[in-house]
C-alpha cells in the first residue's frame, strides 16, 4: 500500500514493522521515523489506529491468556526467516510425528 505521495520513509517499510512500532520492539530512532511518517501520511496513520483497535480488543478478550515462551520463541524465529527472505521449511523439524 502506498498513498502515493513521496515521504522520507516509504509506506510499505511503515506497515510491513507496524507491530514492531505497535509493540514497542524496534529502537527510538525508527519509532521516531515512524512517528514522523504517520503525522504526514493519513492513509498509513488510519491503519495504525485500525491495527491499534484490534490489538486492544484481542488484549481485552484474550488477554489473560499467557502464550508459552517456546511458541512465542518459535513464531519470532518464522517471522525472522520470512523477513530475511529464507525458505521456509515443508514441515517444522520441531513438530511431534504424526500417525500414519
């Protein structure tokens, strides 16, 4: 997605660390960019405050739920790989053997 006007940083990089921003996990310098980009780009700013919501909501519903730290592990290390452009594998070397 992008709006179509130029900005400093471009609104895909913006939406594709939006839960990084969302989440507090990227370092103050590119929050302070993504702070700049959302107070330029209107289109980019409605979609964080649509992701926003939803993360409230789901806190608000789901949130007394508390996700083992192993998936948590496992789900940052597929995203790590997808975001470095490795393949990922067919089947996860991790997962029990299933009955055949």
């Amino acid at each position: 997605m992008s709006c179509g006007d130029p900005h400093e940083t471009d609104c895909r990089e913006v939406l594709d660390h939006l839960y990084e921003f969302l989440d507090s996990e990227m370092p103050d310098v590119d929050r302070d960019k993504f702070q700049h980009h959302f107070e330029e780009c209107s289109p980019c700013l409605e979609k964080y405050g649509l992701e926003q919501a939803v993360k409230k909501l789901v806190k608000r519903c789901c949130g007394h739920d508390d996700v083992p730290a192993d998936l948590r592990a496992k789900v940052m290390g597929r995203i790590d790989l997808i975001r470095s452009g490795h393949p990922l594998p067919e089947r996860d070397a991790t997962a029990a053997p299933q009955d055949t």
